[in-house]
C-alpha cells in the first residue's frame, strides 16, 4: 500500500468514476485503475466489482473510507506543518495561490505587499500555472485556491466569486482597425495575428468564429499567455483576440482594445477545493485580487 493508492481511492470514491479520478488527479485513466487494483491486492479485501463495465464500491470499500481520509488530511497537515518551516517557523500560516502568468506578474505584487503588510503572521506562496493545472493543483491540495475557468472542468471545486468578461481585439495605437468600433474575422483578413495557443479555449472559440465566416486567419506567431500577446501586439508584431479582464492588466504596454465580434463570453473565477472550508484569510485574499483585476 503506497500513498497514491490512497488518492486514487480517495478520488474514486468521491467522484465515483475512474476518469473523473484521473481528472482530478491529472493522471490517465488506466493508471487510476492500475492504482485500485494494486491496492485492492494489497490489502486482500474485495473492494470494487464491476457491472456493467463500470466499478462500483463494495461495503468494505465504504467503510474504509473514513480511515483513507483520516489518513490524507493527517499527510496534508505534515506537508502544510514543513512548508509553515521552510517559510519562517511554525506560527506563519501558509496560504498558497495558483494564477495564470498575466494575473501574478501584474496583479500581485501590490496584493502581496498590502495583504502581508495587514497580516505579517502570513505567508504567501504565489504558483503560476493554466487553468487545467490549477484547477488540478486545488484538487491534489497543492494549491488553496486558484484562478480558473468557470464553470471550472472538473468536480470538486468550490468557486468562491467570479468575473465576466468578452474576447477583444487588441492592437498597437495608430493601427488602422483602431478606427473600428468592433472588429470582426472579416476585418481581420490579410492582417497579421498573434494567437493564443491552440490547447486553449478561446483560442478554440477564435478559430471557429473564422471557420464559420469561411476565412482563414494569418498567424504570424503563437503565443501561451495574454500578457505575451499583448506585448507583441504593443510591438506591432500582430493583432490578437485575447480574454478583456486580462488585456485591462496590460493597458500599461500601450495596446488599444476593440470588441469582437462574434462576442465570446469568458467567466473566471477563484475556486477552493469543495467540502473543505478554507482558511479564514481566503476570502479576504479572494477579495484582494479581484478587486485589483477588476
């Protein structure tokens, strides 16, 4: 019996399934059934049978849940216990955040200052990831809240509040669509363009809207964050379609926004892992960073 047996149970009892357990854990399905069943051998008690090609838990699956647990928390409560040391001795609190790369590198810094100045018994640990990757790292516990999709993609997650927004054109001052009220694919033909990646929703969103209008855009590069898009676009390099909340982080580069059009909705939001109640500072911090991106 090892430790990722104990998540993989974990995860499949709460979910119910063995892909949505994958999912929360970031690994494949395979391996989240190759992890039961190696921990069903090992016990040597009969924890799942299958029907109808799906497992189900058996009583004594059931009533071992609670020891499982009992026994996450307590590793969670070391784990927490050591980085509370790594940062600064045993009475500092350890808050950890996952945030896209614009949101930490623009939001904050000023968020830190004033959230440590009024808490000094605090430490803050600021993690830059996608939101598939936070939404994972709140579900494995390495990460108290993050900024992610809403709704997000997995179960288990507790969104605290969330923010709207639309896509918008964004571009350098002086370009000639800036004398557009809203920009559409067709304005966008024969125009150079800096894209998000393609693994990204809007990006999927984006590329659609072309498909639909039967155009083909002209990507001039790909990029895997807005604040880099926005730079290039500052630069002149290309026009690019980006999520508005976070193109208002970078109006300091010197882009202009436009509409677009189709309109592409876009909701975000700081969710916490759900059935746990969070830290009391969390909703504070929630607050503090949303405040500042909006």
């Amino acid at each position: 019996m090892n430790f990722k047996q104990l998540e993989a149970f974990l995860a499949f009892m709460t979910t119910g399934s063995t892909i949505e357990a994958a999912q929360r854990l970031g690994s494949s399905q395979p391996a989240v059934s190759r992890l039961l069943s190696q921990f069903e051998t090992d016990l040597g008690v009969p924890l799942f049978v299958r029907r109808k090609g799906r497992l189900h838990p058996t009583a004594e699956a059931e009533s071992l849940l609670p020891d499982v647990q009992n026994m996450i928390s307590d590793a969670e409560s070391l784990q927490r216990h050591v980085n509370q040391l790594r940062l600064g001795g045993q009475r500092r609190t350890l808050i950890r955040v996952q945030l896209p790369s614009t949101v930490a590198q623009s939001v904050m810094p000023a968020v830190v200052e004033s959230f440590l100045s009024d808490h000094p018994d605090v430490a803050l640990e600021v993690l830059v990831g996608t939101y598939e990757t936070s939404e994972v790292a709140v579900l494995g516990r390495e990460a108290d809240l993050a900024l992610v999709r809403s709704p997000p993609m997995n179960s288990g997650l507790a969104m605290l509040r969330r923010l709207a927004t639309e896509a918008v054109c964004i571009m350098p001052p002086g370009h000639p669509l800036q004398t557009l009220d809203e920009i559409g694919p067709a304005d966008l033909i024969g125009v150079d363009l800096v894209l998000l990646g393609r693994q990204r929703s809007l990006r999927l969103q984006i590329d659609q809207a072309f498909r639909q209008g039967r155009m083909m855009p002209q990507i001039k590069a790909e990029v895997h964050s807005v604040e880099m898009a926005c730079r290039l676009a500052a630069q002149g390099i290309g026009v690019s379609i980006v999520n508005g909340l976070f193109a208002r982080l970078c109006q300091d580069m010197g882009i202009v926004c436009r509409p677009f059009r189709p309109r592409i909705d876009y909701c975000v939001g700081m969710a916490t892992l759900a059935g746990q109640p969070p830290h009391p500072l969390v909703p504070e911090l929630v607050q503090r960073i949303l405040d500042a991106m909006a």
